[in-house]
C-alpha cells in the first residue's frame, strides 16, 4: 500500500521498507545533522524518522529502551557511571534512572535538535532527562569516547544505522575506544541490526567486536518498526557473561520488572540462547 495517507521509511540497504498509515504530519525540520520528522500513525501512534529512518514509535519504544539498560544494570556487580551514545529520544535514560545505585548518566547525542524535539513529542522517553544525576552532553560520541579512560561502568551505543556521522560508531577503533573507557568489569550493549536483511553488515559488527572484547554475546527483540521487526543487539563485556546475573540485584529487580513492559529475569536469561540461523551469522560456535 502506498499513497499520500501512507509514510514508506527509507529503504534498508536499497532492498526492504516498511510503511505506515498516516494521521498528521507533526513535525519536519532540517537540523545540522539531519532530517527530522514526526507523524502521528494508526499502528504505532507517534513515530519519529531521522533522515527517513524509523527510530522510535509510542508502540514498541520500551523493547529497546528497556533491554540494553535492563541487562547490563543485572549483569553488573557495581554500577556508579553510564554512558549513552546518541539515545537522544532519551529513553535509555529513562530506564537508567530507576536503577538507585547509579550516580551519574552521561548522554552523548550529536544533535540537540533530537533532544528537543523528542522533549516536545515523546515527554514519556524524555521525562528522565531531568534527574540531578543526568548529564546531557551535545558531542559527537566518536570523539567524546577517545578522552575517557576507565571512567564507565556501562556503555550503550544507541545510534543510527552505520552510514555517515554514525559510521564511525561500528568499527573496531571506535570498540577499542569504548573498551578504554570502561571500569575493569565494564559492559558495552549496542544495537546491531538485521540479519535477514544485513548479512555483510552483522557480520563484520560482530567479527569488530570480537577483536577488542573478550566476551562477546547476541540477542535478540522484537522491535515492530525496524525493517524486518527481527532485530539483534550485542553485550560485549570484560570479565562477566550475560547470563551472570548479580545475585545480590536480584531482590531489587524482583520489585522493579513487574512495572517494566518487556524486561524480566527470566526473559533475560533465556534471551541469549540462539538459534543456529543467529548464531552462525555472527560467527558463534553451536
Ligand atoms: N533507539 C533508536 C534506534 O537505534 O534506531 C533510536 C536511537 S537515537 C534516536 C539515535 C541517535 O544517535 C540520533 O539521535 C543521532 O543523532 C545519534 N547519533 C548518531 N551518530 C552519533 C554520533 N556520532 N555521536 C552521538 N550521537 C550520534
């Protein structure tokens, strides 16, 4: 279905696109960085695109958002400081925010107009922005990163698709950077694609991580508005597996994910036992 009601995201390696009926065209601006805009839709309600490319949608925002802050915080023996990498709908930070122990958040986004805009049209992904803890740091990540220096307990790199300013954002320098940045037992999540429609691409994400982390594992989430809804994101980490989870969070967590809309531990734990077809397209042995 096409048409003027409908909304077509830019295609996916100039093979695949997915399309959505259109209430309202809410907002459309040039940034510095990119095109932004946000339509209202009948399946997803609110929908933001960047540059064309879907990002986050009122319907399946808390997939994402919940799964790279939620493993990682229950993984973690000790979590004083996080860093975020573009994220600028702020919904990572969102979900941060519920963990007490942490005491400090620092957002990395490239373009503050993401900031903005989101703070205008998804208040329910911003609404943590505002916590004392939060730093909201207007860089570019792939600069920012190169002077910390074992400074983060987790790393989330929650960018655009690799292609112009965000390219850098895949490769084994910019890993190696984020490796350089965590504390002794640090993790890194980040998002790694589609491998039904990115066979090349998830390979080489994975082959680029594993030449700077020791432990380097998949999952995968639905998320309803990526081409292919299949989407895989990884957990690289120092010393601790994914599957480790920290027996002494275990009590907390117990409390917070039955407020949570994807994320509990038992999920957690079963998320990382993949199917033959995932693992071998990111080169795990069976
Ligand atoms: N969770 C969604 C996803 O991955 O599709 C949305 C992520 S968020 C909106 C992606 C953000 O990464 C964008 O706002 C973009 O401006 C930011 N970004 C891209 N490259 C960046 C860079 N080099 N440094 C900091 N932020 C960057």
């Amino acid at each position: 279905m096409s048409g003027p009601n409908w909304i077509t995201e830019k295609s996916y390696h100039n093979t695949f696109s997915m399309g959505f009926k259109v209430k309202a065209h809410l907002h459309s601006e040039k940034s510095p960085y990119q095109q932004i805009d946000v339509f209202d839709t009948d399946a997803v309600g609110k929908l933001l695109l960047l540059d064309g490319k879907t990002m986050v949608s009122d319907k399946d925002e808390f997939v994402y958002h919940e799964v790279v802050s939620h493993i990682p915080c229950m993984v973690a023996r000790s979590v004083k400081k996080v860093l975020i990498i573009g994220g600028g709908d702020g919904g990572v930070v969102r979900e941060f925010v519920k963990h007490p122990e942490i005491e400090r958040i620092d957002l990395v986004e490239i373009d503050e107009r993401v900031i903005e805009v989101s703070k205008i049209y998804f208040p329910h992904c911003t609404s943590g922005l505002s916590d004392k803890r939060v730093r909201v740091l207007p860089q570019d990540g792939f600069a920012f990163i190169k002077k910390a220096k074992k400074e983060y307990d987790i790393i989330v790199v929650d960018s655009t698709d690799p292609v112009d300013f965000a390219s850098g954002l895949f490769t084994d320098e910019f890993y190696q950077d984020v490796f350089n940045a965590l504390t002794d037992e640090g993790i890194m999540m980040n998002q790694t694609e589609n491998p039904f429609l990115d066979e090349w691409g998830i390979k080489n994400i994975y082959n680029n991580m594993r030449r700077v982390f020791p432990i380097v594992y998949s999952f995968n989430a639905p998320m309803l508005i990526y081409p292919g809804v299949f989407w895989t994101f990884g957990f690289s980490s120092k010393k601790y597996r994914p599957t480790d989870l920290n027996p002494n969070k275990i009590p907390f967590m117990t409390l917070l994910q039955r407020n949570l809309s994807w994320y509990n531990m038992d999920w957690h734990k079963s998320a990382f036992s993949l199917s033959n077809f995932h693992k071998k397209l990111i080169g795990q042995e069976s």
